[in-house]
C-alpha cells in the first residue's frame, strides 16, 4: 500500500487512542480512579460535617434614626399615595423676598420609596435622601410624624 500524499515518508506512528489500549490496562485506570474518588467521598465526609441549613430572618421594624449625617432630610404632607411603594410629598417653603421683605409661600413636590405603604394621603412624613431608586424617586420615607384625620 502507498504512503499518503498528506504525510511524508519519515513522520512518526500516531500515539494509540484510550479505545486502542489493552483490556488489561484499561481497567487498572478505571480501578485506581474509582478508589481515589471513593477516597476523596470519605474525607469530605469526615473533614466537614453537614451544616445547618439558614433560614432568612424576618426584617424587624427598626425606629427612625434622630438624623441621617451627609443626607438632606425633608418634611412634607402626602399629596398621593396611589403608586405602589411609592409617594408624593409636596414640600412647603416660606420665606421672605430679599428685596420687597414680602413673605414668599413655595412649594415641591418629591417622589419618595415607601417600602411598606404606610404613609397616607394627609400624613405629614419625614424623608431623607437616598441613592436614585428611578428616574424620580430620590427619596426615602423614614418615618411619618402625624397621621391624617
């Protein structure tokens, strides 16, 4: 039988494939990996005992801190409640014109995270400034100060 064009004449023999080797060897592989792996089962069992499984504890309802250092803080009433975790709050400002000494009435309105709803339309609320929650909400309710009647 020719030599193949792809090969040249002097290139060494292919190594035999794991299917080409004897029986004999192909079962002391298998014999000395099946006892190293049951050995490795052994020692994971002896080394680390089952742990505990952890449940989630549920989230105590802590008080509202005194104040928040570096975050604005903000008082307001709630103009709406509709959204879901979510409220707006309209924030009143007065004071006085610089020129005319004329007292100046503002007001804001902010979209706060109300993670429980629990503040009402009517509830004066105290917020804190937070990280943006969405493209309008930058706000937290920390705590509501007067229900509404």
């Amino acid at each position: 039988m020719p030599a193949r064009k792809s090969e040249p004449a002097g290139t060494p023999a292919k190594k035999a494939s794991a299917a080409r080797k004897p029986a004999a060897k192909k079962a002391a592989s298998t014999k000395a990996t099946a006892k190293s792996t049951a050995a490795k089962k052994a020692a994971a069992k002896k080394v680390a005992p089952a742990a505990p499984k952890k449940t989630a504890k549920p989230k105590v309802a802590r008080p509202a801190p005194a104040s928040v250092p570096g975050r604005k803080e903000r008082r307001g009433v709630v103009v709406s409640a509709a959204m879901d975790k979510t409220i707006v709050v309209r924030i009143d400002t007065v004071r006085s014109h610089d020129k005319y000494r004329k007292v100046v009435r503002r007001s804001s309105k902010l979209h706060a995270h109300d993670e429980h709803n629990t503040a009402a339309v009517g509830d004066v609320v105290r917020l804190v400034e937070t990280r943006p929650l969405s493209a309008t909400k930058h706000w937290r309710l920390l705590e509501v100060l007067e229900k509404a009647k």
